[in-house]
C-alpha cells in the first residue's frame, strides 16, 4: 500500500512538472521601438479565437516588447488592407485568415498548440532585436484611404468575450510555480504522514 501512494505522488508531481508552460527567453530590454503584431481576424474563426486566447493569457509578459494591433475583417475596409498585405507577401489564400504579419514576417493560420504561440513570440521578439525591423504594413495604411477600425489585444478580447489578464492573476488566480509549490507541498505532508503512521503501525 505504501509503495502504491508513493508511485501515485510521483506520478503526480512529474505530470504536473511537465504541464508547466517554459516561457520564451527575454531579451535586453532597449530602447528599441516596439514591434507591431499585426491580426487580421473574424469573429466567426475559431483558429482567430485560439490565437486571442493564448495571447489573453501570455501578451502581458512581452508588452515591452510588441504590440498586437487586430482588425476585423468583416469589415470592408479592414478586409481590403488586408488583401493589400496579402498582395505584398504574394499571398495567393486571400481570405483565409487568421493572417499574421510581423516586420517582413508573415504566417498563414494559428494551430491550436502552443508552439504556435510561442512562434509569434519568438518572431516578434527577433524583429525587436533586428535594426533592419520594418514595419511594412504601416506605409501600406498611409498610402491608401481605408476606413479601418483597428482594436488593442484587450479590446479584441472583449469583443470576443475571452478574459484578458494583465499580469497581477491568472486564469485560475495562481502562477504555475505557486501551483507546482502546492502540489510539492502536499507530497512532502503526504509523505511524511505516511512514513509517521508506518512507524506507529510498527510499534504497535
């Protein structure tokens, strides 16, 4: 019986270990400008609802370093910048979306994992550190008369009724280190009783 609780703990404690989400590496903090994340995104898309999702609950670590700037594209002006950005990738998938473009990175689609967040992470990152960064998208909006209507993250969020965190709680109101701190906790406690009540059963 013993050994069984035991074998369970463990297997608790390395499961819980591994669900832990490793955050992307920072880099110096410079007076660098940031780098627009630009979404072109529909209500009505669930790979667009995973792609606020994931931000809702990581973008407050990196707001140093980007912002992620969203338009509805269900909207007509909002749809023709898009499809301009898609003509200067050579995008030939014009209405697919979500649609992501970062400096001259973009990427078609958001996979519900998330490497595809950290993906965008990592990217947007690199074109902080990258004295050639260019924003392209912002000369395409200067040189043509959209009618745009361009939301913040958190404004997207709420538009799409996901909860947005900003850092001082998550989701569940507990980091995942105060949540892995718990669970050790309770091992150790677990344990130690365990060890108590054998040594009581052998003296009896």
């Amino acid at each position: 019986m013993k050994k069984l609780l035991v074998s369970l703990l463990v297997a608790l404690s390395l499961v819980t270990v591994s669900n832990v989400k490793a955050d992307v590496d920072l880099p110096e903090l410079t007076d660098h400008e940031k780098v627009t994340v630009y979404l072109f995104r529909s209500s009505t898309c669930q790979h667009c609802h995973d792609f606020l999702m994931y931000f809702a609950e990581n973008y407050y670590k990196y707001q140093d370093y980007f912002e992620i700037v969203s338009y509805e594209v269900r909207t007509d002006g909002n749809a023709d910048l898009m499809y301009d950005v898609k003509d200067y990738f050579e995008e030939t998938a014009l209405g697919s979306i979500p649609y992501i473009v970062i400096g001259d990175y973009d990427q078609l689609g958001f996979g519900n994992t998330d490497a595809a967040g950290e993906e965008i992470i990592t990217q947007a990152l690199n074109a902080y550190q990258d004295d050639s960064y260019e924003d392209v998208v912002a000369p395409i909006i200067a040189e043509s008369d959209y009618s745009l209507t361009a939301e913040t993250l958190e404004e997207a969020c709420q538009s799409s009724n996901i909860r947005y965190s900003d850092g001082e709680t998550s989701e569940e109101g507990l980091s995942d280190g105060a949540i892995v701190a718990i669970i050790f906790a309770v091992i150790i406690v677990g344990f130690g009783s365990l060890v108590l009540f054998s040594r009581q059963q052998k003296k009896n």
